[in-house]
C-alpha cells in the first residue's frame, strides 16, 4: 500500500505499525535484536550503538515499503503518526509497542 505521506489514515497508520511489528518480530530480525541486546548488556551507550540502529533500519525498511521515501521518511511518519494519536487509541498502543524495541529493557530497581 502507497501512502500519501500528507493524507495518512488512521487505518494505514495502523496497518504500517503492525507490519514494523510483525517484522520486528520475525525470526531472522528477532535474533539479531537479542543478539545486539545481549551484547550490549546494562550499558545503555551500547544499547544504542547496537540495538536502535537495528531497529531504526527496520522501521525505515517497512515506512519505505508504504511510500515514505526518502531521508527524513521516519521522521515525517512518525509526525503524521502522533497527530493520529489523538484520534484512535488503538494506535497509542501499537506505537508504544514499536517504541519498546527502540528502549532498553528496565530492570527492578530492587535488584540493583
């Protein structure tokens, strides 16, 4: 499906998340994630350095997918994306869950 990165549907909107979802989910991108996430440990520098830009990468691949090109693509999905927010719930959720790839895992603060 091409978007017109200026009319975004609440429904494409929902539809681009859920396949930046299933992709990060899949096997191949799953393992590389853990990897860079294991790899990177409690240091949260290596964290970015490792796992955002793994992360990142996807994102771009599949918004690239739905027809935002070009080097500020993710920027200007994720604007039209927060204005949509607003309107549907459901896409609260499915954004916090893309969010949770790009952030480290936090542990309990008891076990520090």
């Amino acid at each position: 499906m091409a978007v017109n990165a200026g009319n975004l549907t609440a429904l494409q909107a929902k539809e681009i998340l859920q396949d930046i979802l299933q992709t990060l989910a899949s096997e191949a991108v799953s393992e590389k994630i853990t990897g860079a996430r294991n790899q990177a440990g409690n240091d949260m520098v290596k964290y970015m350095q490792l796992v955002f830009p793994l992360v990142a990468q996807v994102q771009a691949e599949v918004i690239d997918k739905h027809g935002f090109y070009g080097e500020k693509a993710s920027i200007v999905f994720m604007q039209l994306l927060k204005n949509l927010e607003n309107q549907d719930p459901e896409l609260v959720v499915l954004s916090a869950r893309v969010r949770d790839y790009f952030l480290p895992q936090l542990g309990d603060p008891k076990d520090s």
